[in-house]
C-alpha cells in the first residue's frame, strides 16, 4: 500500500517502482514485477543497461518464456559476447531445451572468461573481437562434442562454483528464486558454506 500511495504521488520515481517489483517478486507476482520493471524503464527513458537486460531475461526464463529471455540475452552478447551470466543464462536455456552442445558453448565461453579475469590465462588482444557480429568463414567438421576437450576444462571446480555463485547471487538480490535453483544444481561443492546458504 505505501508503494502505491507513493507511486501516485510520484509516478516517475524509477527507484520506487524496481523496489516495488522487488516486493512484487517477494509474493509471487512476478507479471506485476514485470510491469513495475517496464515502468522503471519508461522513467528512465526507455534505456536499459546490461543488468536490467539480464534480469529481465532471467525472469522470462523463470516463466519460461525462452524466446523473449534470447532476445535481452543477444542483445547483451552482441555488445560483449565474453560477458559471463549471459553467457551461463543462455547454457541453462539449451539444457531446459536439451541441447548440450550448445549449452556446453555458452558455459564454456564463461568459464574461459573467468580463467582470464584469475590470470590463468593470458589476456586476449588488445584488438576488441565479438565473432557474434562479425562476418568470419569458418571451415565445419562434424565431430563428438562430448570427446572434443576445451580450454575452460582446466578452470579448478572451486573457481568454477564461484562463478555459478556470483550469477546465484545476481539472481538471488533481484528474488529470481526458481532460476536460482536450477543454477544452483551446477555448484560442484554441495557442502560448502556459500551453497548451503544458498540452498537456504
């Protein structure tokens, strides 16, 4: 009732009205969070940076809406196709679709991400490269993807749980629960102190 007294008052209040989705979620109205979401978009002009993008995504995926969730989630990839919970959101759409080679891809682009963000990895070239929005010829082999051994296979099951954690935490802030769950099934550790606080 004081979120909506207030928003009378002052409709243009884009704090108010996420903080009112926020309360929304809390309760199980997520198309109502979804409409104050909208609304906090509209006071801001209709701009919505990558964490509102991808919250918006991870709420499509909860209502399993995948096709709308892939439209916020492209739009994040085509600016920064390295960037690591869009990257694990869209591994979690091709597994609920059943397609591991695709979800294999997206968690591997995370995971090669994280490698170089602990300096496990060289860093890339100084040149900016996004493969998703350039033009490249590329040669194709049918192979074994479950045989094929990447990179991102090196990165050590402890940093990989702390990057399924920091995405768990994103979603978990923004009361995102179901999906939250679901990426919870990819922490190795399930007796760590942060799972079982999460799982909480």
């Amino acid at each position: 009732k004081n979120f909506v007294n207030h928003l009378v008052d002052e409709p243009n209040d884009a704090k108010k009205w996420e903080e009112f989705a926020q309360f929304c979620l809390r309760y199980g109205l997520q198309i109502k969070a979804e409409q104050c979401l909208y609304k906090n978009i509209e006071c801001r002009g209709g701009e919505m940076d990558v964490e509102m993008r991808l919250f918006l995504a991870a709420l499509m995926v909860q209502r399993q809406n995948c096709h709308e969730a892939r439209e916020h989630l492209n739009f994040i990839l085509d600016q920064e196709w390295t960037h690591p919970n869009a990257n694990l959101l869209f591994g979690l759409i091709y597994k609920m679709e059943d397609w591991p080679e695709m979800a294999r891809k997206h968690f591997a682009i995370a995971k090669t991400k994280k490698m170089r963000d602990l300096g496990i990895l060289p860093p890339k070239s100084s040149i900016p490269k996004n493969f998703r929005t350039e033009a490249h010829e590329f040669r194709v082999e049918i192979i074994d993807y479950k045989k094929v051994k990447t990179i991102d296979e090196q990165l050590t099951s402890k940093d990989c749980d702390s990057l399924f954690f920091d995405f768990i935490d994103f979603l978990l802030q923004r009361t995102v629960f179901n999906v939250a769950v679901h990426v919870l099934d990819y922490v190795q550790d399930k007796s760590s102190a942060r799972y079982l606080m999460a799982k909480a």
